[in-house]
C-alpha cells in the first residue's frame, strides 16, 4: 500500500512539473520581444510602458514621454501621463492610449432645485489628441442639453446635443437617437476638451423617474445605452477615452532627415503618418512585431508556429518576414489549404515532362537506327561486284571453272570455299 501510495505521489510530482514548464514556457512565447529600452521599467501595476514612453529620463523618448507611476496612493501602482491626473489604463504601440476621463453630471430635486453639478475637461500635451474614430460624445438624459467644446490645433470648437423623452417607456434598449440618449463624432486633432450640461425645465416634468443628466466622452466600444443608465450612471467618476499619439510635428519625410532624432530606430520597421493630428508613428514590417522605436525592436514572426497565421495544408517554412507553403515527398501543388493543396501521386507537369522526354528518345533512336542503315547498305558497284563474286563462287564450289579460290566474306554472307575445285 505504501509504494503505491508513494508511486502516486511520484506521479503528482511529474505532472506537475510538466505544467510548470509549460505554462512558462508559454508566458515566455507571449512576451518575446523586448518593449522597453535596457535596464528600464516597462510595467507599471497591470499597464505595460513600452518605449517611446518610460517613468524616467534615459527612459523615455522626450519629457512628452513621461509616465508617472504612482506607488504611494494605489496598490496596485497607477501610471499617470507626465505630471498631469490623466489616469493611463493601456498603451498601445499603433499610436493609441486609453485613459480614464470624469463625466459631467447635472442633477435636480423634486422642486427643480440644482443640487450637484461638474463640468470636466481635458487638456492633452503636444503630439496627443483625443481619437474621434474610437470616441463618441454620448449625453444621457430626458431633460438635457449638453454640449463638447474645446480647442482644435489653431481653433476653437463647439458641438452637443439634445436628450429628451415624457415617460420611461419611450426608452428604446440600444438606441442612442434621442429618446434618452443623443451621441455624436467630435472633430479631428482635438487636444482640449470640455464638457457642459443643461437641463430645459429642470427635470421637473420627469422628476419621478430622472432627475439628472450626464455628458461624456467615452469609448464607442464600451458603451450601451439601457433605460438603467439614467440610474447607473450615478455611481460612475470616470469612463474610459480613447487619445491618439504620435512623435513630434514633422511628416516622415522631414523626420527622416535628421537621423539623430529620428524615431524608427528598429531596420525592419516603416514610418507612417496618422490621420488624426500631426507628428509620425513608427511601425513593424509586415511579418515583423515588437517595438519599432528600439534598434532591432522588429522581430521576425515565426507564422508556422501558429495555424491562424498561415494557410498551408501540410508544411510550412518560416522565412524572413514570411513564410513558404510546400508538399512533401510523393505530393504536389503549391501547399495552400485555399489553393490547389498537396495530391499524392505524380504531378501532371511531371508526367508530361516525363511522356515528351521518352518521345524525343524514341526519335533519337530512330534517327540513329536509319543512319546505321544507309552506312552498312552497298552502292550499285558494290552490288553487282558482291553478285558477280557469289555467282563465281557457287561455280567453283560445284567443280565449274579453275582451282583459284574466290568469295566474299561480309556481315551478312560469310561462304567458304573448298581449295581445288569439286568433290
């Protein structure tokens, strides 16, 4: 009982240092390419800091740049954008940071009294703009107005909308057209922004099921408007926003000029410009990842190592920055799940190779054989020669004419005659 007892642990053990090696060697495969420069922190709490940002000098790009990371008040640790409140959740190096952004709120009491209201704002540093792709300007409400205004990079804005709706069954679950809800776009290279409510009658007409409003600028993505947001939405601070990030005001083609302050640092990485604000990004090649501000930040992408990566039926052979599909011995095609994929047998390129190469031996004997021919066969002296020589012989052999031997000795008549005429 106790060996058995004692195998099965021994078992226990194994498996799990089986999963051990597993597990780290899949955190390795998800983290194979360096985000941070050398000897520099590349985390904060749970949000990566991949470089052209960093949370110290030598770290980071330009002051633009800076993470703060805030270890004293939060557990875990919060990154903040420079010396600002501007709250970083994620940074993605396709020119995109998601921060967290206060929400305006106007509320009311029965009587139509104000009894709380904000009006919050953003202001973003140089190469930063609020994304008007990712975002939209919701206002949630039966009783408001709001309006987004804010500063452009040489002008001024303003836009908004109204909310508006009698009774708690004209809310439509999803909709966002008015009836409780309006959104809308906001324009491009938008770096300040500030958000202001108002209500037309003080919520005194809907008071018995909404008595407040709100305005924000959120992530399209991650909001859904439901009749429970008039209530919901009294317990939320903050909603994630989408800014766009680039590097500095030049185009690629001025930055590539000055190779010293160049950003794409990395030989397998492009220069591209962003459609929203000014400034450049930097990017990997295609079949390259990692980090295209680090020198050898682009790394080459093993797509044989992942199926949704490639589409070959049998083999696949990784190549710089591609890959290659082919068939294996006694196959034949070109290797493509979506394409002609590998059939077993020889391939009809081959088989017609192979039929006109034995026709054109079977030619070549033919020529060679009537060539031989015409060199063996006699001329018209030759002829008569070799018939009067076998007339003259078969005279002699049967004891007709003189003793003297004569014949003809060839490859297809050899005749022997007897010396001294007759039998």
């Amino acid at each position: 009982m106790g060996l058995h007892l004692h195998l099965h642990l021994l078992q226990a053990q194994l498996l799990v240092s089986i999963l051990l090696i597993f597990v780290s060697r899949s955190v390795s495969t998800q983290s194979n390419f360096q985000i941070a420069k050398p000897n520099c922190r590349d985390h904060c709490g749970n949000v990566s800091i991949p470089f052209p940002f960093g949370t110290r000098e030598g770290c980071y790009l330009d002051e633009t740049f800076l993470v703060t990371c805030n270890e004293t008040h939060y557990d875990p640790p919060k990154p903040f954008l420079g010396d600002s409140n501007i709250d970083i959740t994620s940074i993605s190096l396709k020119g995109q940071m998601r921060v967290m952004q206060f929400i305006a709120e106007d509320c009311y009491s029965r009587d139509g009294t104000r009894v709380s209201n904000n009006e919050p704002w953003i202001i973003m540093p140089d190469g930063f703009t609020v994304s008007n792709t990712a975002n939209k300007f919701f206002v949630i409400g039966c009783d408001t107005e709001a309006y987004v205004s804010g500063s452009l990079y040489n002008r001024k804005y303003q836009t908004g909308c109204s909310s508006t709706c009698n009774d708690e069954d004209d809310l439509v679950e999803g909709s966002c057209f008015g009836l409780g809800c309006c959104q809308m776009s906001i324009p491009k290279q938008a770096w300040e922004v500030e958000v202001k409510l108002r209500s037309f009658n003080n919520f005194t007409n809907v008071s018995y099921f909404n008595n407040c409003s709100y305005g924000f600028l959120t992530e399209e993505s991650g909001f859904t408007f439901s009749a429970s947001s008039l209530s919901d939405l009294r317990n939320v601070e903050e909603l994630p926003m989408v800014v766009d990030w680039a590097v500095g005001e030049r185009t690629c083609d001025e930055a590539r000029n000055d190779i010293s302050s160049y950003a794409c640092k990395s030989e397998k990485s492009e220069c591209y410009e962003p459609d929203n604000g000014y400034g450049y990004r930097c990017r990997c090649q295609k079949g390259y990842e990692g980090n295209p501000y680090l020198e050898d930040g682009c790394k080459d992408i093993d797509e044989c190592k992942d199926q949704t990566l490639h589409n070959c039926a049998k083999q696949c052979n990784n190549t710089p920055g591609g890959f290659n599909c082919v068939c294996p011995k006694g196959y034949h095609g070109d290797g493509k799940k979506d394409g002609r994929g590998c059939i077993r047998g020889q391939s009809l390129v081959f088989k017609v190779a192979t039929g006109i190469s034995l026709g054109i031996t079977l030619i070549v004997l033919a020529i060679w054989g009537l060539c031989s021919w015409n060199q063996t066969e006699p001329n018209e002296e030759e002829s008569e020669s070799l018939l009067s020589g076998k007339m003259n012989a078969f005279a002699i052999a049967n004891g007709e004419g003189s003793s003297t031997a004569i014949g003809y000795d060839s490859m297809r008549d050899h005749i022997i005659l007897p010396m001294g005429g007759g039998r």
